[in-house]
C-alpha cells in the first residue's frame, strides 16, 4: 500500500525490521524462561541503524526542522501515549503490569506517556534514546550538507569512544542505555554514501558479506552486551541495511526480505514492539509454573505472536495511521500556503 504512494519506499528495509521486532520477541522468551547473558540489543541496534538511514532520506526530500521533529512527535507519541494509558487502566482494574512493578502516580504516568521515562513498559527506553537522537540527526545532516561526511565520521568515533563509559551510558537513569546511540548517525551516513554503496553491494562479493554480517550479528547477539558488542551489531546492521537499500533485487541471501509476512511485521513495527510485553505478561500468567525452560520460552513466544499480533495491528491501523496521516496532511496545507 506504502509503496503505491512513495517511491522512495523500500520494501526490504521494512522486512528487515519485521524481523527485528519478532526477534526482540524471542529475545524476551528466552529471558521469561532460562538465565542469559543476551539481552535482545542486537534488534535494537538494528531498528536504530534503520531510523538514521530513513530518517536521512525524509531530511534529504525536505531538511526543514520544524517539519522533521513534528513529523518524530506524530509518529512517536500517540502509540506511546496509547500503551502507557493502556497498561495503567490494566493496573488500576486487574492489577497487571508488566517486569518490576512500577509507579502509577499520575506524574510518573505522564513522565512514561511523554518517553522521558520507561519503568512502566521497560522496552521503551529505546524510544527514550530516539528521543535523544533527533536533535543530533538534524546536527548530523547539517554539518553533513555543508562540510561533508569527515566531521560527522569523526563525531560517530567520539560516541563510539565514550559508548563503554558509565557515567554517559547511564546518564538518563533507569533502563535508559545510550551506548548504541552513534548507530543512528551511521545509518545517516550510510544514506549520504548511497550512490558508493549502490555500486559496492553489486559485487561478486555481496553475498558473502550479507553471509558473514548474518552469522556475525548472530554470534555476538547471544552475548553480553558490551561496547564491543554494541560496535559489531552496528557494522553487522549496517551492511544488511545497505544491501537491503542498494543490493541487486536477485541476490539469494536476500530472499527473505522478500517475504511478504516479514513485510507486514515490518509495517506494524513499532506497535508490535510496545504491546509484546504484555502479550508475554499474559501468556506468562496462563502457563503452568513447572515447565521446562524451553517448552516454557517456545509457548511464550508463540502465545504472545498470536496476542500481540492482531493488537499491533489495530494499534497501527486506529492510532498509528491516523498521527501520521495528520502529520503528512499538516505539511502538505504548510507547503500550500
């Protein structure tokens, strides 16, 4: 439907975040069922190399500030605003929420609403850092049109250099972890080479760098998660993202990107990723207590997929849609007059 009304729409690179979302899924299966060190980052990092590299596209059709931030609050609040009010009235009616039990005073309620906190739905610290990256992609693109990629480079590798360091990856409190923050600025990048990158990903070479970035991104995915870490996830998602943009429609490694159901994962994102913890909490209340952890991690998975699925859905076509539908027709009447 997208692709009908924006040519600059890219059908792999919304796969490419279908499969992120559901693999932040799995990641908080695993985590409900067995201890590990994984952590579910990796997607994370992913969906944050996709937002830069996009997010450099929309900046490129038009650069006006005040147009780009509105466009972020359109499409970042309401479905944030919806699950934060959501899981409040299932606190206040049923007394379910979802991890750590959080406050539920009306200002920490407003504090979440807003993004400025992420106790109550704990996966929304990602949505916190998006926060903080707009003004430094709108910095990025800046400094980038008027004197080239070596500054904004050299800015990656101060926040890549200061990415292990507590006191900045800390510094907005709770679960709120600003490592993977440079992974935004490199998928601007990634856009700006685009015309270099297009001729590279058609090499011979292209599907044995798609190979390796798959088998990397799995391997250090399933480890504790480090500056180092963070750093490999980021090149990994960045080659998938260029091939995925600039590869050759035919080459096999890229066959799943292709696939129709990863394609409307993708489209429903961004509500799958705010609703999957309480399609895990109540799946996680119906199971027996005894089971074994991969029994356990395999039901969770499966029964928060089929919960969660059609409530993203929703959420994306009856709150989503609307905000962003809003935006674009705001723009459109500015450009008129």
């Amino acid at each position: 439907m997208e692709a009908g009304r924006n040519p600059a729409f890219l059908p792999r690179l919304e796969a490419i975040r279908g499969y992120a979302a559901i693999s932040v899924l799995a990641f908080h299966a695993c985590m409900q069922s067995w201890d590990m060190i994984a952590t579910g980052m990796a997607p994370v990092v992913v969906f944050f190399v996709l937002s830069g590299f996009l997010l450099a596209r929309s900046l490129d059709r038009d650069p006006d500030p005040v147009t780009f931030v509105r466009h972020r609050l359109f499409r970042l609040l309401p479905a944030a605003i919806a699950t934060v009010l959501s899981l409040t009235l299932a606190y206040q009616s049923l007394g379910f929420y979802t991890g750590f039990q959080p406050s539920f005073d009306p200002l920490n309620v407003i504090l979440n609403a807003l993004l400025i906190k992420s106790d109550i739905n704990g996966v929304m610290w990602s949505l916190t850092v998006e926060c903080v990256a707009v003004p430094l992609i709108l910095i990025s693109h800046a400094v980038l049109r008027r004197h080239g990629a070596t500054p904004v480079w050299i800015l990656v590798g101060i926040l890549v250099a200061i990415s292990s360091w507590g006191p900045y990856v800390h510094l907005l409190g709770g679960f709120t972890n600003l490592a993977p923050l440079y992974a935004f600025v490199v998928g601007l990048l990634l856009q700006a080479g685009g015309a270099t990158l297009s001729r590279a990903s058609h090499s011979s070479r292209a599907t044995l760098v798609a190979t390796a970035a798959l088998i990397v991104m799995v391997i250090v995915a399933v480890r504790k998660q480090t500056a180092v870490t963070i750093a490999f996830e980021t090149l990994c998602a960045s080659v998938l993202v260029c091939l995925a943009a600039f590869g050759p429609r035919k080459l096999g490694v890229l066959r799943p990107f292709d696939v129709d159901i990863a394609r409307f994962y993708g489209q429903i994102s961004y509500s799958f990723y705010l609703l999957h913890v309480i399609g895990l909490g109540i799946v996680g209340r119906l199971l027996p207590s005894e089971q074994l952890p991969f029994f356990r991690a395999a039901s969770l998975f499966l029964g928060a997929l089929l919960i969660t699925t059609p409530a993203a859905w929703l959420m994306w076509r009856l709150v989503e849609m609307p905000f962003i539908n809003l935006g674009r027709k705001r723009t459109m009447a500015r450009a008129a007059a």
